[in-house]
C-alpha cells in the first residue's frame, strides 16, 4: 500500500511565506507526475501545480510568480513553496502522486493539509 503525508501548513499573514511538503512511503517502483491541488470552502478542488517525472512544472494562472513545486525523487517526495500569500489562497492543500509499483498503480492523495491565509 502507498501513502502519502503533507506538512507545512498553517496559519500566515497576507504577503507571508509558507512551504508544504509531501512524501510518499510504502511499496513504491516509482512515481510519476506529482501535483498539489487545493479546495476552498465551498469551492471545487482545483489544480494548483503539478511536476513532471522529467521535471516538467505546470501552474494554475492565479499562483504563477508565486509559487514553486520541486520534487526529490530519491525521497520519493514533493515540496510547494509558497510566497507572497494572498486571502485566496486560503484552502485545504492536497498532494497527490501517480505511484507505481508491485501492489498498486495509480493516484494516491495525502489528507490535506490548511493553508489560512489572513491578518
């Protein structure tokens, strides 16, 4: 069984920096496309940047310049470095890694992790 666990979250003031971090644990062969995605109260989960197994980034308009994904392949692990935070940036931020391996293959999701963005 794969899982997956954020950290980082938290409460930080407009303009504020914070860094989210992710890591992938079980019977892993290999990941492939890792992504942080987020859902605001009320709102559907969207999209927020997503890195290629070849290092490939990809963002969500409303972060570009303020937000930067990286991903350590040998901790089989994803980071989202977040500055400049706004108000609507606040949601629950959520990993997701396409893991491949002897006993699954396919998505995994973390349990989220609040990101409240607020003076």
């Amino acid at each position: 069984q794969v899982q997956v666990v954020e950290s980082g979250g938290g409460l930080v003031q407009p303009g504020g920096s914070l860094r989210l971090s992710c890591a992938a644990s079980g019977s892993i062969t290999a990941i492939y496309a890792m992504g942080w995605y987020r859902q605001a109260p009320g709102k559907q989960r969207e999209l927020v940047a997503t890195i290629s197994s070849g290092g490939v980034t990809n963002y969500v308009d409303s972060v570009k310049g303020r937000f930067t994904i990286s991903r350590d392949d040998a901790k089989n692990a994803v980071s989202l470095q977040m500055i400049s935070l706004k108000p609507e940036d606040t949601a629950v931020y959520y990993c997701n890694m396409y893991a491949y391996g002897p006993e699954y293959t396919g998505d995994v999701w973390g349990q989220g992790t609040q990101v409240t963005v607020s003076s």
